[in-house]
C-alpha cells in the first residue's frame, strides 16, 4: 500500500489538475441543463436515447450490465493513460466526459435529479466515482508524459523506451486503484436501489 501512496504522490500534480478540470465541467454541464439551456437538454436526451440502444443497457441483467459498464470505463480510463503520455491530449476527452457528467443531472422530463436527497446521493455518488477513476488515470498518463519530455537519453528512440521503469511501475500501482473504483461505480450505478 506504501507504493501506491507513493504513487499517487508522485503523480499527484496531474490527477489534481484532471479532477479539477472534471469538476469544472461537470459543474457546467449540470449550470446548461439546470437554467434550460436547449442544446445542452437536446444533447442529453440524445446522449441518453444512445446509451438506451447500447451494448450495456441491452443486457438483460443488471449485474450483466455493471459488467459491460465497468469494460467501457475501463477501456475509456486506458485510453486516457495513453493519451497522457502527449500530455494534454486527454483534457478533450475530460471536458467532454464531466460536461456528459453534468448533463444528464435531469431526467427525461428535464426535472432535476438533485431535488430529492436519495436521487442526489446517488447522482453524485456515481459521478464521483467514475470522475475519481477517470483522474487517477489519465494523471498517471501525464506524470509519464512528462517524465518522457524530462528525460533525454542520449539515444533517444521510440517512446515507450524513455519512460522510466518506475513512472511505468507507479501506472500499474495507480490501476491497482483505477479498476476497483471503476468497478465500484459501475456496480454501484446499475445495482444501486436509487437507479
């Protein structure tokens, strides 16, 4: 547990500057449907019509479900590890992610899902759980980004070979974190009596 602490320290920087970028536009998504605004309402309730059709919502089970979720969530959390090795590529990807985060804070009647204390625990508890996942792994990508800009072997080749040992090493004990929070959420988000 020691070395993911330390992990997570080393790359505690980029986690904070993802999680506040969440935040941010989380905060605006949840502002656009909350004051009315058209495209953001439009968007959500295709988003949502989507999602409806999708390889998880299809699934007969809801733990089936979970499952499915926590596989895309998972797949989406590597690719921002990887897009963190350029350093800003994944912030797109954040904006997008927390703005979707944010608006679908309504439900289909456009009513706020925050009104009630069980529908906004819950809410927030899902969003903050996969935000948290999605953070510590795109910031342990840009730790490594950056640790790749840092150092400049003499024969400096492909990529992956300028990544120190240890920067790779903190990636896989953030992931020790990363998987089960993303489980977590999904299973929370499927499996919850609130959903």
């Amino acid at each position: 547990m020691n070395n993911v602490r330390s992990a997570l320290s080393r790359a505690r920087l980029p986690i904070i500057a993802v999680a506040v970028t969440y935040l941010i536009s989380v905060t605006i998504g949840i502002g656009m449907v909350h004051s009315g605004n058209q495209s953001a309402l439009s968007y959500r309730d295709n988003v949502v019509s989507k999602a409806q059709t999708g390889a998880v919502l299809t699934q007969e089970h809801r733990l089936i479900q979970g499952l499915a979720d926590f596989g895309g969530n998972s797949f989406g959390a590597a690719v921002d590890t990887v897009l963190g090795f350029g350093v800003v590529l994944p912030f797109p990807s954040v904006l997008y992610r927390g703005w979707v985060g944010g608006i679908v804070s309504v439900d289909s009647n456009h009513t706020s899902r925050l009104i009630h204390l069980g529908k906004a625990a819950y809410y927030f508890s899902v969003v903050l759980l996969q935000l948290l996942g999605y953070s510590l792994a795109a910031g342990a990508g840009i730790r490594a980004g950056l640790s790749v800009f840092r150092a400049r072997p003499k024969n400096a080749g492909f990529m992956w070979y300028r990544v120190p040992k240890d920067v790779l090493h903190d990636i896989l004990r953030i992931y020790a974190l990363v998987l089960p929070i993303l489980l977590i959420a999904s299973l929370w988000e499927f499996l919850s009596p609130w959903n």
